[in-house]
C-alpha cells in the first residue's frame, strides 16, 4: 500500500470522536501539565518553598539561642539565602523562556536544546561553585569561634589564622574535583537522556 | 481569562477536534498514552489561546501547538508497543479476500508510520493532511524544499518497512 492510499482514509480520524463538553473542558484545563518543562518549573518551586522552610527555621533557631559571635551564622545564612533566591530568580528566568510552543516547531525546539543546556552548565557550576564557599566559610566559622580557639593564644595568632585558612581553600579546591564530577553525573542523570533525545530531534530537522 | 473566551475556545477545539486527535493517533502508543497527550495539547493550546492573535491561521496555530507538544513531549518509548489502530482501519470486518487484503495492508502501513522518527511522523501527518509543502514550512519551520527531499525519503522508508513486514524480516 502507498501513502496516498492513506491519504484518502486520513479525513475520516477523530471524525468519529466527540469533542469536550463546557463541563470536560472546565475539568481538563484544571489538571496539572505533565511536559517536562512544567515539570521543572514544580520541582524549582518545591526546591524554594524547603529552602525558604529551612532557613527560616534555622536563622529564627541561631537569633533565638545564640548571642554574639555565633550569630554571624545566622548572618551567613542570610547571606546565602539571598544568593540562592537571585539562583532561584536565574533557574526560573531560564525555564520561562525555554519553550515558546505556538512557534515553529523547528524554532521551538532549536530553542529548547539551547536554553535547556545553559540551564544545566548554571545548575552543575553553580553547584559546584557553592561547595568551596560554604566550606571554607563554614570551616572559618566554626575555627575563629570554637572556644578551642579562643582558650588558645597561639591559634588566635594572625599568621596561625592565615595557614589555616591556606588549608582549608587547599581542602575545597582537593574536594570541589569530586563534588564536579558529581555534579556532572548527577545533571546528567537528570537531564542527559532529555538533552540527547532532543539534539537528535534537532539534527535531523537541521539536516537538508 | 473570561467566560466568553472560554466558550470561544471550546468552540474552536471542537471544530478543529480532527487535528488534536489527529496527533494522538500519531504520537500516542496506546489508549492512555493518546488521552494524556490530548490532554497536554488541550492545556498548552490553552495557556497560548490569550496570545493567539490571528497572524497565523487557526489551524495553523493548533498544529503548531499539537505537534510541538507531540514532539517535545518525550515519553520515555517502551520497547514493547502494544499498537493501536484508529477507528478508520477495520478490525476483522472483511468479507472477501480482496477486502481483507486491503486491510492487512493498511494496517501494515499505519504500523510502519508508527515506526518513524518523530519528525518524519509529523511530516506524514501534514502531508495527509493534504498540506501544501509552503503551509508545511509555516508549521514545521523546514524550508520547502527539504520537506520534499525528506518527504521523498520517507515514502521509500515506509515502502521499505511494509515490504519488511510483509516478509517477516
């Protein structure tokens, strides 16, 4: 059989089923999207509401129990907190312009792999980046206000404060190669198969 | 958005019902997987109906959403499809042999369709639709005269796949 055989069948699909009533439609359109991208755009907020949770309740605990030199902690937290929520604003800029679904579906989905890969190059470095941060300033933390350090003149030396710190960036920059290639594996699990699937989409709408 | 665009777009997804379960009948595997996609193109032709400004056509406009929903969609693919075929194609009705024949080979067609790429399957889907190669070009953003060569192709590709079916290889 040919195609044109078909062809001439083709007019009939879907003759036979019946559209939406006002009522079907009313309860279809208040279903939730399952495209991936809705998809992402749910988990980024169920990222932000736990971290929001989290970091209200630990900043309230450190202002609430602590006076002093620990609540520089609870400062941090703030620090971080702010600089995850212009990583959240980044995140959620990034997923809006990922699809533009009435366009042509060339365009749209040439569009799609592009923002979809610089989405995932912000996640692995950003996540990557933040892990010497919030270790050298964690480990600095807790060095200058250990009460070990404070009953100890010589670890309360400037030149002691500098090795130390020596140590620790060595420490991050050792760890940071492993938390890399975590992270690497860890987006690609997320979005590799995604990615792949629509490059090969890509090319062949490329291909001449 | 108001109750006079509701009804306006329930108006509009009525007459135009033939191409969303058009697509679903492509890109669907099974009964569930069809009523999901339709559902997805239902919501996606939705959330754009407020943007829509008449630049297209309407029909224009839904394929748009329908095949790009379709397309980007991205269910993982099972590599057991149990295949259903749309209720144009006769289920074991044929009195003479000739009618039966013609039936096996339309299934046998519409299982090689089901075996395209993506891309190749939204290009059927317009080409039986009886679009020109232009109103193609405006959907699928493939300049014309690739679609031709591509359509060429795949003309030969699902020759190749019914003959492959036919003889069992």
């Amino acid at each position: 059989m040919e195609l044109d055989q078909l062809k001439e069948m083709w007019g009939d699909v879907g003759s036979k089923e019946k559209g939406p009533s006002a009522d079907e439609l009313q309860t279809l359109l208040q279903k939730k999207s399952k495209s991936p991208i809705a998809k992402m755009k749910r988990n980024l907020f169920f990222e932000l509401l736990f971290m929001v949770i989290l970091y209200v309740f630990t900043i309230f605990y450190y202002f609430l129990n602590y006076t002093g030199g620990m609540l520089i902690s609870a400062w941090m937290l703030i620090v971080i907190g702010v600089l995850y929520f212009f990583y959240y604003l980044q995140k959620r800029k990034l997923l809006n312009r990922m699809e533009c679904v009435s366009c042509e579906v060339k365009s749209n989905l040439n569009m799609q792999l592009r923002v979809l890969e610089k989405y995932v190059k912000f996640y692995m470095w950003s996540g990557t980046l933040l892990f010497p941060i919030v270790f050298i300033i964690t480990g600095m933390i807790v060095f200058l206000y250990s009460p070990d350090t404070n009953a100890n003149p010589v670890t309360k030396e400037p030149l002691f404060i500098w090795v130390f710190l020596a140590v620790m960036i060595v420490f991050a920059a050792v760890l940071t190669i492993p938390i890399y290639f975590l992270n690497k594996w860890y987006v690609r699990k997320l979005y590799g198969q995604h990615i792949e699937r629509l490059k090969t989409i890509v090319n062949e709408m490329n291909e001449d | 958005m108001t109750e006079t665009a509701e009804q306006e777009f329930l108006l509009l997804i009525n007459q135009n019902q033939g191409i969303i379960r058009k697509v679903c009948h492509l890109y669907g595997r099974n009964d569930a997987d069809k009523d999901d996609l339709y559902q997805e193109i239902v919501i996606q032709l939705w959330k754009s109906f407020a943007s829509f400004r008449g630049e297209a056509k309407f029909s224009t406009w839904m394929y748009r959403i329908a095949l790009n929903t379709a397309i980007s969609n991205l269910r993982k693919q099972s590599r057991k499809v149990a295949l259903s075929f749309p209720e144009f194609i006769p289920v074991e009705l044929a009195d003479t042999d000739e009618e039966k024949i013609k039936e096996e080979k339309l299934k046998e067609m519409y299982a090689a369709i089901s075996r395209l790429t993506e891309v190749e399957k939204a290009i059927v889907m317009l080409y039986l639709e009886d679009k020109s190669y232009d109103e193609m070009e405006e959907i699928l953003g493939i300049s014309s005269g690739t679609l031709r060569v591509k359509m060429n192709r795949i003309k030969e590709k699902l020759r190749t796949l019914t003959k492959a079916q036919t003889y069992g290889t």
